[in-house]
C-alpha cells in the first residue's frame, strides 16, 4: 500500500494517526483533580489492515470490577492488525480513580455509569462521562461493555442487553453466553446514552468485584472473540465446537434477607431452583432463631451474595425466569460452564492464553 493509500486509510482519534495495520497507546485527559494533577484515561488502538466495524472494548467503569480488565488484555494480546478488519478501540481502566483507591464510584461518589453523556461544566463525574462520550465512543459502531458483579455479590457469565435493537439482539445472540436479558436502558448509563445515537452496546456480566476469576475471563475472552466474529473482523474458526444456544430470560428478580443474622446458603450460581424450594438460612450468630428463605418461583440463579453476614433487606439471589423449561435452561448453563472449565483445563495443561 502506498504512502498516500495507508495515509488516507489511517485512523485518528485523540490527535494520533493510526496508519493500517498498525496499534497505537492514546491517552485521553478526561478531568483534573484538585492538585491540579491530570486524570486520563488510555486506550489501546489497533487499525486492521483492512476496513471494517470500529469496536469499543471497555472495562472498570466501576473501578473495583477487575474481571474485564483481565478480559481486555487477553484480547488486545490475540489480536493481529494485519488481519484485522476494521478497529479495536480497547479500554480496560475508564475508570482509573476508582481503580487506583479499589473502589466502584469517583471521587464525588457518583456512578460514572449514571452519568453519560455527561457535562463539560458538570462534576469531575460529569466532565470524565463527556470527554469519554465526545472523544471515544462517538467513534465507535459498536461496544462491549464488561462489568462484575458489585462487591460481596457474584453473577453468572450472562448479557444484558437492548433486545428491541436488532444490532444488538444478534450480537447478544453472538456472544453466546447461556442467559441473556432483555435488560431496560437505564438512564445515564453508556449502554443507554450509546444506544441513543445508534450504537449498539452490549453489557457482559460475570464474577465478583476485586477478584480475577479463571471461568469469568474465560468466558468472557470467547464471548469478545465470536463477536467479532459475528461482525466479520476475524475469521472464524476451523475447529467445530458445539455453541450453547443463549436463552432469553422474561424476568428477573432479586430475593431479599428477611432478617438480620447470618446467612447460609442452599444453593448455588447457575442452579434451578423451583417454587417454594428453600434458598437459605438466616440465623443468629448463636444459631437461634432459624428462619428460610424460599423461592417465590422457579428459575434458574444468576447472581447471589457472597457475603454471609446480612441485614434485613439485603438482596441475596438474583434468579432469572424463562418460557423454556427451566431443567432445560439449567442444562444449557451446565454445557456451557463446562466448556468454560475444559479451555481452563486446556490453558493450564499447554501453558497457553484462551484462543
């Protein structure tokens, strides 16, 4: 390619250009501190050779939730630009002051994920969601967002998502993960603000804040990679391998402590659970009073305290209903961390990442 062609083909965000087939490290300065000390956030740019879809891949919007980021490296680590089409705009920290102090908020205590698309006058909150939402995601055709569960809580590997979109039903679909929701847009958040202007955003969950997790990377690693995939930015694999069919939840719903004291659970992430069945105990710490916590129906669990200590209030299970047979459901979430834990198995035994 000539000198003309690589310079007209180029990529150019934060002042770079990205000529084809090459990467780049762009800093963004999003916010000042009250030391006057700059808060930026990085991206990682890789311009394929040829041209194509522009992915944003991001993580750590709450600063404590580390799975994606794992996710993200792994991802920037398989990815040849000189096959690639079209560009990967990888984020693995947007927000870097909750990472740095392990925590989910910004130094004003707002959710930056409540505060898209922002302000350029607003709170430090306000102005990082702008200079995001103007600088990068604007760019973008379409998104991955990758979040944990908050902390104390884990949730099953599931995608959350716009299903009205088609874009975003077919990559949701693509993703393959076992449980996708039908999730609504909430006000503020990339996935809401991104939509708005024709971006299709899917939002991946799966493990606990301030931890790595081997089956939550790892699933999330393939679900970015059949993605892209999907969109036609690598090919796709030789190897035949039988794909989980996502199942689509009608309705969630989250299950609360009845009482204070401490909490025992009787079942597990993934497990089907029916109508009345018995999910805990809560007791005092010297074993009296015993009450249960039951199933107000059946479903399959998908998120769930970790936290043995509780209030009265507490969410503790999260468990999600579907039109399918929910024996059916739990053996598609079974298949499928099963799979899950044989490329695990397979990456210890050859000492190689997931492909």
């Amino acid at each position: 390619m000539s000198k003309a062609n690589n310079k007209k083909n180029a990529f150019e965000i934060g002042g770079i250009t990205i000529p084809p087939g090459q990467r780049a490290s762009v800093e963004f300065e999003v916010a000042k501190l009250y030391t006057h000390s700059p808060l930026s956030v990085t991206a990682e740019v890789i311009h394929g050779k040829k041209p194509g879809p522009v992915l944003m891949i991001n993580a750590a919007i709450h600063g404590d939730e580390l799975n994606g980021v794992e996710v993200v490296r792994q991802v920037l680590e398989r990815i040849n630009p000189a096959t690639l089409k079209g560009t990967i705009i990888a984020i693995p920290v947007v927000n870097v002051f909750g990472f740095i102090h392990k925590s989910r908020y910004l130094p004003d205590r707002r959710d930056l994920n409540r505060c898209f698309p922002g302000s350029e006058r607003g709170s430090i909150a306000g102005r990082m969601a702008y200079q995001i939402f103007e600088q990068i995601v604007r760019r973008c055709t379409h998104i991955l967002d990758l979040h944990t569960a908050a902390i104390y809580r884990t949730n099953l590997p599931q995608i959350r998502a716009n299903l009205s979109n088609e874009q975003t039903y077919d990559m949701a679909i693509a993703f393959g993960t076992p449980v996708v929701i039908d999730a609504a847009l909430r006000e503020g958040s990339l996935r809401s603000e991104a939509e708005k202007i024709g971006i299709p955003v899917l939002t991946y969950e799966a493990g606990e804040a301030l931890r790595f997790e081997p089956y939550a990377i790892t699933a999330g690693v393939k679900g970015v990679k059949r993605v892209m995939q999907y969109l036609g930015m690598i090919r796709k694999s030789s190897k035949r391998k039988t794909v989980v069919e996502p199942v689509i939840a009608r309705a969630t719903r989250w299950v609360r402590a009845e009482a204070d004291g401490i909490l025992r659970s009787h079942v597990s992430l993934g497990q089907r659970v029916s109508k009345g069945q018995s999910l805990a105990s809560i007791s005092a710490p010297t074993g009296s009073e015993e009450i249960q916590i039951f199933a107000p129906q059946g479903g399959i669990i998908i998120g769930q305290q970790t936290l043995p200590l509780v209030n009265e209030g507490d969410a503790i299970f999260h468990i999600a209903y579907f039109e399918e047979p929910d024996r059916l459901v739990e053996q598609q979430v079974e298949n499928y961390l099963d799979e899950v834990t044989d490329d695990i198995s397979n990456e210890i035994k050859f000492g190689i990442g997931v492909q």
